[in-house]
C-alpha cells in the first residue's frame, strides 16, 4: 500500500470551515442530543429532541447547514425536520434503525438547499437506496421529493454506507459492502465481498445535482462496477465502513462471521483514491475478532477500532489503535487502549477534533483523547448526555469534512501556536506560509510555530519534502481565536454587607461579568468564577451564579473564555480579586428601659442610658467589632448624627419615649444596623388598706394563731394583676426583703406591712392590725352508752346528750356560751347540723361505738373550741318466752321474741320436736313468727303441732353472741 505522504503526485488542498458546520448536531440513541459550537453541549433537551420521540438502536444520520444551524435528521426509514416533526412524505425510507450504519447525507454538489439521504436495510437483506430532500419545501422545513425516493442502487448491501468528498471537486463518493452479483435489480448470491462507489455529481453551471445510478469501473477489476475483497464474508453484514478523512484509506469491519460460509470476522485495511473512486490494495487483516465500529483521526494519521461480540453494555470491548504512516509497519503499531465492560458500539470524529464512542443504556458517551498522538486514551463517561440515552450509534458524516493535513495545538491569538505534520517521521524538510505574513523554513520533522497577533482566519499554505523526495503542497484554513483578557473590577463593588446575620452573603457573581468583559463581546466570551487558580485554570468546579460567601475576605478567580475556541482550554485568561462580606449588626426585641415614677407621679424620671448599653449589648448577643450610639430619631441614627450624650442621665420628654440605636461595624462603615426602644416611666400601683382583723385562739389556747395571709391578696390588690406580699416592718416592705410566709402565726395585736409590686417591678404599700382574740376552754366528756328502758324501741339507739353540758361547759358560765353536739368534726368546726339533746339513731347491728363532737362558743366573740367523746352501742335484753297459744284469740299467739329481729339482722331461728325433727325454721331476711303451724318436715303446712314442749335453737351469726337454745310449750 501507498501513504498519502510518498505519492508522487502534488496535492493542492484546503479544508472547507461550512463543511464542518455540517456535522454540528448530533442526535442519536434515546431522546440524545449533541450541538458542536465547537465544543459539544448538551442538548438532550433541545425541543427538537424532545417532540420527536427519536428513539433508535442503531444507526442514524443528521445534517446541518453551513452556519451549523440544524436540518433535519434520520435513522434510515423516517426523517424529522429541525422542530421534531417528521417530513411530508418522510416515512417509509428504504433503511432500518437497526442497521450499523443505516443512513448518511450528502450534500448536492451543484444545488443549494438539496441533500440526498443514502439508506441501509438491516441483516443483510435490505437495499443500498437514496432518497432526495429538498429544503426549500414545506416552508423552509424540508420535504423528500416524493419522486425521488427509495431509489434503488443496489438490491441488497451489508449494513455499512460511507462518503468522501472528491478530490478538487464538490462531487462526493458514497460506498457500501455487498455481494459481487448484487445490481440494483438482483439482490446477488453467496459472501458479502465486493466494495461498490457511486459517485455524487453536480453540473455547476446549470446547478444541477444526481445521484450517477452506475458503480464507478474498477481498473483493477476489469473495469467492472465492484472491486473484490480477497475476504469474504457470509451475512457478515454488522460493523461499519469507514473511509479516511484524507480519503486514501478504507476499513471494513465485520462484527458477525457466516453461518455455513467463511467467518472472517475483523478489520481490513484498503486504499482509496478520492480523485477518481479507485478502491485498491490486498485487504491488510488488522484484526480477527468481532469489529462493530471504527474511525480515522483527523489527520489520517492514526486508526482506531473496537473488539465487541455482545449487544447492549454487558460484556467486554477492546479498543485497539494503529499508526498508518508506514505501511510496513501499521500491524507492529497495534496497541490495546482500553479494556472495559461495554457492548459493542460505533465510533465518531467530531468537528472539535476527538472521537467519541457510543454506550448502550448509558447517559454519557466515551472518548478517545489525544487521538493524534501515540498515548491515545479512553475516557468511558467523558460526556454527560443525560436525560439522554446512548445506544450502539452515532451519527455517520461524510468523513472529508474532518480532514486534517497537520494539527494544529493553541489557537489563540497572542500564544504560541503549534503545527505538526501528520506522518511526521516521514517529512525531510517544509516550507510555511503561516497566512499573515510570516513565513518559516525548516529542516527535518518537528514542531513549527507561529503566534498570530490578531484573531482571524488564516490560510496556512506547507510545502512538504518527504524522505522518498516527494513534494506536496498542502493549504489549510485554520482560525486564530480571540483571547480572553480580564479587565479590572470595580473595587467598590467587593465589600459586601451580611444583611441579615446569617453569616454569609448571597453574591451575585454575574454583576462583575461586564467590567470582566470591558470592551470583549459578550457572545463570543464566557465568563466563569472559580474558588481556586487550578479550578480556573482546569475549568472545573464553576461556582453558582448566586454564591453564599461566608464573613470575611476570600479570593475569587474568574476565567474568562472565547466559547468558539474548539480547544479545550478555550481562549482563556484567569485573574483573581477578593471579596470582603462583613457583619452588620443588629438587634431586636430590645426589652423597654422602664424605672417607677416617684411621688411627683408626672411620668417624667432620669435614666441611666449608659447603663443601658450593656442590656443592649447583650440582647445583641455581645458581637465583636461593634460600637453603640444612642440617637432621637431613625434617621438620626441612620445617618449617625447628633448621638445622645449618655455620661449623663437622660430626661424623658414624653412617656413612653422612643430611642433608636445605632450598631456600627467598626471595620466596615457601611454595614451598620439600627433599632429602637422605650424609655418607660411606669405608675405605681394603687393599693387597698385591710379593715383590722380579729382572729381566734385555735388549740392548743397559746394566744396565738396560725392566719392565712393570702386570703387578704384580693382585698389589697382588687385587679389580681399584681405581686402581694407581707412584712413584719416598713423597711422591709419597701425593700422587698423578709417576707413572711404563710400562714402566719399572730400573738396578741400586730401591726403587718403589705407590698403590693407591679410586674415591672413598682410598688405601694400599707398596714393593718391583727388580734387574736381568747377562746372558751371546753372540757373532755366521758363515753356515754345509749339507754335501754320502756321509752326506747328495739331498733333504736337512744342518747341523752344533755348529761354531758356540765362537764363540757369547763366551769363557764352557760349564759355566756352555747353548747352544740355534732357527729363530724367539720360541722363541729363550722357550727352546722347541731343534734338534738335527745339523741335517736336506728339500731345498726355489728357497731359498737362511734364519735360525738361537742363545740363550745362564746356568744360575743364566736371564738369556740371543740372536744370529741365516744358513744358506745349496747344490746337490750331480749326475753325469751316459755310457752305460747295459738289458739287465736288474740292473746299470746305466737312464739314472739322481742329484740331478736331488731337487733340481729343475720339470725336463723329452728324448733325441733321431741323426735329431734326440725318442723319449723325461719331466718332474719324472712322473718315470721312460729304460730305453731310446721313450715318443714313432713308435717309441713299439715295443721296445728300437738300440744307440748318443742325444742329451738337460735343462730345469731354474730361475733358478739354465742348461739342459744332452749324449749317452748305449745298448749291451746
């Protein structure tokens, strides 16, 4: 094979910017989106992403015009314009999604706004068709000429289409893979070996622009429309074909063998003249595995291409690179880059220079860096397309818009701009015109260099030498970039106040942008702002627009880049300034200065406001750095005039009285806060006198008694708002020390102090007189156990109470006091529920004693004293009769017990007779009295019992009382 450096022809050539421009937008995968401008972002969000619903899995195409504006794009059956809607007649083109390579567009040579649409089926078993769009239509959005769709140039084609411009012309190349009996009638037999190129023409003068619907004769080949490829593959129809940006080489790659034929899976390397459509050379074998995808880099110079067998991100893909300057040894150059867990995927050249690699399901793509060197990586996440998603393809451009002579490094004005020779070992000697006036001579390879002075397009011209002796010319456009500079910022607009004692200050960051800029367009230039001179330098770690900066001083660095710079580093400069965020103190909540007034009552009162301060301080939280001045009015202290002079006591004019204070930052003027108080004059409360109180003697009679001093709060204070408190002296009512507590134990006649205090602390007080006056001595009566005689019914208790007077009465005059007897202690006490002297409670069965209390009162005083005594419960005889007769005359007819049911409430009452049967039986709860009539037994309800003596026994059930028994004589 021949290089493009030892041909022996001169060469003339110059790369077209708009060419480019064609490949700006990359849409691909799922709902991806890619602008170029030249450095790609993101536009995975753009609504012509979005509204399309552009979901493919493999292969597809997109255009844009000269200026890099967006077309149209495809994935080889339907086509959308660039709102996202699909074209009038735009459906139902001849390629697949699921083809490698299923579509690519070319530009009509000769007819502005025209491009043909070239389509792959899938599998093998689709057509190599071209469809013809017309931009003009459909408003300016583009239509497929209806007429001229799905026009068919071969029957049947691998899933592999790709384009070259050809040399000194506008015309283009398009090839594909196929069968080598395949016409564009007959689908042809047997392996996929034959390489076919059509050829785009244009007729300049009348602008007209076709598709040549015959191969271009292969010399090599007997002028036949194909050229063979010594491999053959059966259905190796996956992976793609991939022609050099120079155009002078070929790479088919076969990811999938045959089945049944040959399985010649790999990369193999041809030649290509893009002069007149010659395909050449014996097929170098570059690799044996499974190949889907692979790319040349700008210059030619280097060739990349993966080893992938499965589908999706699973699995393992191997990417191997090769330099092409000498033939002899492009298989020794083979290095493996990279080794990582991806499926298979295709390979793209960007218009900034780098090849990117697609990732199945993934949210970023990857990247081949440093593709023009020898110490090429793989970056596998170097670009975020998220909420997109990657598939196996990427977009297929004609491959000569990336054509590259030399590399060129730093394209920015005022730098030193690197050129470098593809193929570089080759070159023995080079002539530069650098297109502004500078011209270099140089022996050998190497690095050349120029700096241009102004930012421009510049037509750089290089007569190269190589080692065999051949000379070429090569011309090449490149673009010299504005640099960035960093113009100064106004340092009034670096000191910044922490409003609202937070902390920080959020800083508008974008306010300095303009003096950044100065006179430097605003559209060409990005300003970003960074917190370190690395993160400036990298263009990393940006920070927000709005940035929390915390009190103090800290530096800034600002980059400042040309955002159409296509090199990383755009054109850029970095500067840094400071930015001081001081405190600004405040307060609030300042609690009133309040004092009482005095006897005068004018609410007017002298304030100590130098005292003050430090309440004042302290509310504030005690900040650092501050000084206070205290000022009449708002605006005084806003412009900190006429500050009150506090080394003297302040006079209030009116009450209450606003002061405002100021609180300056005392290394910061401009941040100050200010806020106001009162000055309070605060009344002294009225208060209410006690009418003099006279307390009885309790026991034991001391002449002392315990008084609640509380009870009297209200009567002093009516509202209930204010603090009562009481004192054995004046003093201490006004100092507020030693309060008695309560109760009170009074002696004789006192005379008490009582303070009655605001809750802000003012107080009046007053005085009033506390006797204790004497109570009776009562004296301790004797039990007293209830009266059983003829007065008296059985269930009763009777008590006369009246025996006790005259031990009660303690030797006191019973004209001068009254005696009362109660049976609880409270109504002792309160005098209530008195009992009569003849005391009468029912008969309660099991209670032997209880309590009676006797309270003795002086009739002038009502001082009284009280004494208990305990009464004692005692059964009444009960006298059993000996005989009874039931003869019904009304005299002694039952066997009656008096007392019995009366005073035992749980009795069982059984008469036997002489044979010892129980003929009657009665109880408490049922009580009847034996009539002589048997209730039990077998003479039960049978008549009168026979004259004679019956036996009984009485259970009492009682603690108190054994059980009895006895005999009865029954006679009529």
């Amino acid at each position: 094979m021949k290089r493009l450096l030892l041909l022996t022809l001169t060469l003339t050539l110059s790369l077209s910017l708009s060419a480019q421009n064609e490949s700006s937008w990359w849409i691909f995968g799922d709902g991806a989106g890619i602008e170029f401008t030249p450095n790609p972002q993101n536009r995975s969000n753009s609504p012509a992403v979005l509204t399309s619903g552009y979901d493919t899995d493999e292969g597809v195409a997109v255009i844009s015009d000269d200026n890099g504006n967006l077309l149209f794009f495809t994935d080889g059956s339907n086509v959308w314009n660039s709102n996202g809607a699909i074209m009038p007649n735009g459906t139902g083109l001849d390629g697949n999604f699921s083809s490698t390579q299923s579509a690519i567009v070319v530009k009509a040579p000769e007819t502005p706004g025209v491009y043909f649409i070239f389509t792959v089926g899938a599998a093998g078993g689709g057509p190599l068709s071209y469809s013809r769009v017309e931009m003009a239509l459909n408003g300016g959005l583009g239509d497929v000429v209806g007429g001229i769709k799905n026009i068919v140039l071969l029957q049947s084609c691998a899933e592999k289409v790709a384009a070259t411009i050809k040399t000194n012309s506008n015309n283009a190349y398009v090839m594909t893979f196929a069968e080598s009996n395949a016409t564009a009638q007959n689908n042809g037999t047997g392996d996929f070996n034959a390489l076919f190129t059509w050829e785009v023409r244009g007729i300049p003068g009348p602008n007209v622009s076709f598709v040549f619907p015959t191969p271009i004769p292969q010399s090599s080949n007997a002028n036949q429309g194909w050229f063979p490829t010594p491999v053959g593959v059966t259905s190796g129809d996956r992976g793609m074909l991939r022609i050099s940006p120079d155009g002078t080489k070929l790479v088919i790659c076969n990811q999938n063998g045959g089945f049944g034929g040959t399985t010649s899976t790999g990369a193999y390397l041809y030649e290509f003249n893009p002069g007149n459509g010659q395909v050449s050379g014996a097929g170098l074998t570059l690799h044996t595995g499974p190949v889907y995808g692979a790319e040349f880099s700008a210059s030619s110079q280097y060739l990349y291409h993966d080893d992938s067998s499965t589908y999706g991100f699973n699995g393992t893909k191997l990417i191997f690179q090769y330099e092409l300057c000498d033939d002899a040894n492009i298989l020794s150059s083979k290095t493996q880059i990279a080794n990582v867990s991806e499926g298979r995927s295709t390979l793209q050249l960007a218009k900034d220079g780098d090849i990117y690699v697609s990732r199945f399901d993934q949210t970023t793509i990857g990247k081949i860096e440093n593709s023009e060197t020898a110490t090429a990586t793989y970056n596998p996440t170097a670009f975020d397309i998220s909420p997109g998603i990657g598939k196996q393809g990427l977009p297929v451009f004609i491959q000569s818009n990336f054509q590259s002579f030399f590399t060129v490094s730093d394209q920015c004005q005022g730098d030193i701009t690197d050129f470098q020779l593809a193929c570089l070992p080759q070159v023995a000697a080079s002539m530069w015109d650098f297109g502004d006036g500078n011209t270099l001579s140089v022996t050998g390879p190497g690095i050349v260099q120029n700096s241009y002075a102004t930012a421009g397009t510049y037509t750089v011209t290089v007569n190269v030498t190589n080692v065999s002796g051949d000379v070429r010319n090569f011309t090449q456009d490149i673009t010299i970039f504005e640099n960035g500079i960093v113009d100064p910022i106004d340092t009034t607009l670096l000191d910044y106040c922490d409003d609202d004692n937070s902390g920080s200050e959020i800083i508008d960051l974008t306010q300095f942008t303009a003096d950044v800029l100065g006179t430097q367009d605003a559209a060409t230039f990005d300003i970003s702002y960074h917190p370190t001179m690395m993160d400036a330098e990298m263009d990393t770690n940006p920070l927000p627009d709005n940035y929390d900066v915390a009190v103090g001083t800290i530096q800034i660095w600002v980059r400042i880049s040309n955002n159409t710079s296509p090199i990383d580093d755009g054109c850029s400069a970095i500067a840094s300034f400071d930015l001081t965020v001081s405190t600004t103190p405040s307060v609030s909540n300042i609690p009133d200065f309040e004092v009482c007034d005095d006897s005068s009552q004018d609410g007017l009162e002298d304030f100590d406001l130098a005292g003050y301060l430090s309440v004042i301080d302290n509310t504030a939280g005690n900040p650092t750095d501050v000084a206070y001045t205290l000022h009449n009015s708002q605006s005084d202290a806003d412009m900190n005039m006429a500050a009150i002079d506090t080394s003297v006591p302040f006079t209030n004019t009116t009450n209450p009285q606003v002061i405002y204070v100021r609180l300056q930052n005392t290394n910061d003027a401009d941040c100050f806060g200010t806020a106001p108080f009162n000055l309070v004059v605060r009344d002294v409360p009225p208060i209410s006198t006690p009418v003099a109180i006279e307390v009885c003697d309790d026991a034991p009679l001391d002449g002392s008694n315990d008084f609640i001093l509380e009870d009297l709060d209200l009567e002093v204070d009516p509202s209930g708002l204010n603090t009562v408190s009481y004192y054995n002296n004046l003093n201490d009512a006004n100092s507020g020390n030693n309060p008695l507590s309560s109760p009170y134990s009074v002696a004789g006649t006192e005379e008490l102090f009582v303070r009655s205090e605001t809750l802000e602390g003012c107080y009046n007080t007053t005085s009033f007189m506390i006797t204790v006056q004497e109570a009776p001595s009562i004296g301790n009566a004797p039990d007293l156990t209830n009266i059983c005689d003829d007065s008296v019914d059985l269930d009763q208790n009777l008590f006369e109470l009246s025996v006790q007077d005259a031990i009660i009465l303690n030797g006191a005059n019973p004209a001068d006091v009254t005696i009362t007897y109660h049976t609880t202690n409270a109504d002792a006490q309160a005098g209530t529920n008195a009992l009569p002297i003849t005391y009468v409670v029912p008969f309660q069965a099991g209670v032997t004693t209880d309590l009676l209390f006797a309270r003795l009162e002086n009739n002038t005083t009502g001082c009284f004293n009280t004494s208990a005594f305990t009464i004692i419960f005692e059964r009444c005889e009960i006298i059993y009769p000996e005989g009874f007769s039931p003869n019904n005359d009304g005299i002694n007819d039952t066997f009656s017990i008096p007392g019995l049911a009366e005073q035992y409430n749980n009795f069982i009452l059984k008469v036997f007779n002489r044979n010892g049967s129980v003929v009657y039986e009665t109880t408490a709860s049922n009580y009847q009295e034996f009539a002589g009539i048997p209730n039990t037994g077998v003479l039960a309800g049978n008549g009168l019992l026979p004259t004679g003596v019956y036996f009984y026994v009485i259970q009492y059930n009682d603690a108190d009382t054994p059980d009895s028994a006895s005999w009865v004589y029954i006679n009529y």
